[in-house]
C-alpha cells in the first residue's frame, strides 16, 4: 500500500493549479504514522509538499 501527502489544489480557469491549503509539518507527521499502522508500506509526498513536512514525517515514522 502507498500513501501520499498532497495540499489541496483547485483548478484556475486556464488550467493552472493553485494550492489553497497544506498540512502542517504535524499534521503530515501524525498522518504518515497513522498510515503506516494501517499497513502503508510506502509513504511520500506529492505537488507542493515542502521540506519541512517531508522532515516531520521522516522524523515521526524512524521514531515511532
């Protein structure tokens, strides 16, 4: 199984993307872990994650 954070993106009326919302470096963290007891074997991240979710979620799922 394999997970994938992403922010919430709308479309622009040229067919642009624009992102309209992320997850916090927490919330990724917190998600990745939860994924990951669900049995998610592989767990990233997508458009317009940023370094310091990737990092969050690093951190909690070699800790956990």
């Amino acid at each position: 199984m394999c997970s994938l954070l992403n922010w919430v993106t709308r479309t622009n009326e040229d067919f642009s993307w624009t992102l309209t919302n992320s997850l916090s470096p927490s919330h990724s963290a917190v998600t990745g872990v939860g994924w990951e007891g669900q049995g998610a074997t592989t767990i990233g991240g997508c458009c317009g994650i940023a370094a310091n979710q990737i990092s969050a979620l690093t951190l909690a799922l070699f800790f956990h």
